[in-house]
C-alpha cells in the first residue's frame, strides 16, 4: 500500500528498546551493515546487531546527554556530540568506556557528527549549510588520538544546534 507521496508505507521490523531516555542519533557502520549504533540523552550509546536483534555493546557516560553520532569509515571510530556542546571520539577497539578524545567544541547542543577526509567537505553530513560548520581538524586533537584517527586520513566535524 502506498502512503503519503506515493511512497511505499512504512513497515516496523523490529523494536529495539535499549534506552531509558529520547534516542537523539542513529548511524550505521560502514564497515559492518548489520551494525546499527543509537546515542541518548540517557548517556547510553548502545550497539545492536539487526541480523541477531541483539544489543551486543553498550557505552555509558555519567555526565552527557549525547545528541549526535557518526562512524569513521574504517568502523574503528565513533564520533559523539553532547548536549552541553562537548564533542568526543571513543576507539571501538577498546573495551575502556572511556572516550579516546574529548573536547568542549560549541556553546550548544551538538546537532551533527561527522569524519570527513582531511582535504575533504565543508559541511558534516555530506550537504547542507555550506562551509560554515565548525571544523575540528585533525591536528587539534590530543597527540595521541590524533594519531589514531589520522591514520586513516580524516578529521572530525561538529555542528551546533543554531542558537
């Protein structure tokens, strides 16, 4: 059956009830199609595998409400945004809840996530709002998380909610 435009309507697969508050941000890993991440304002970051329907990690922070999230294209990486602005990086290879690399990036909720190639585009997300997204290149981070993430040729892009 069609819905509203002509397009097909939308069926529910599945239910994945894994947070205690709204779900601000989902994103799907582009390295592993059956990995789907989504971020809270409960401070949870929960993983689920959509062939299993099964939450297979959980990440938890005290003191953010997580607002936005994106992936590094090598699936190595995740990318947060936070309601009190702060912008963080956790290295999925670690089993430490503990992100990789944190920063206090706008006065704002974060609204967007993205890594982008080091000489790549100017808005998070592919389109949109042209270059005036604020950037947090590479080289400003710590020297050791740098490292991490340069190696695959990337930085890290924030976006605030307008205010």
């Amino acid at each position: 059956a069609a819905g509203a435009a002509g397009l097909p309507r939308a069926v529910q697969l599945h239910k994945f009830e894994a947070h205690s508050a709204a779900c601000c941000g989902v994103a799907w890993s582009a390295v592993n199609h059956h990995l789907l991440v989504s971020a809270a304002a409960d401070g949870s970051i929960v993983f689920y595998d959509t062939t299993r329907l099964a939450v297979v990690r959980t990440l938890w922070s005290s003191d953010q409400s997580f607002t936005s999230l994106a992936f590094a294209p090598d699936g190595l990486h995740l990318a947060c945004g936070a309601a009190d602005g702060s912008a963080c990086i956790f290295d999925l290879r670690s089993s430490d809840d503990s992100p990789l690399w944190s920063t206090r990036a706008h006065d704002g909720p974060v609204s967007a996530m993205a890594f982008q190639r080091a000489s790549g585009a100017e808005s998070p997300g592919g389109g949109g709002g042209g270059g005036d997204a604020p950037q947090t290149p590479v080289a400003e981070l710590s020297p050791a998380a740098a490292e991490r993430v340069a190696r695959g040729g990337y930085r890290v892009a924030s976006r605030a909610v307008p205010a």
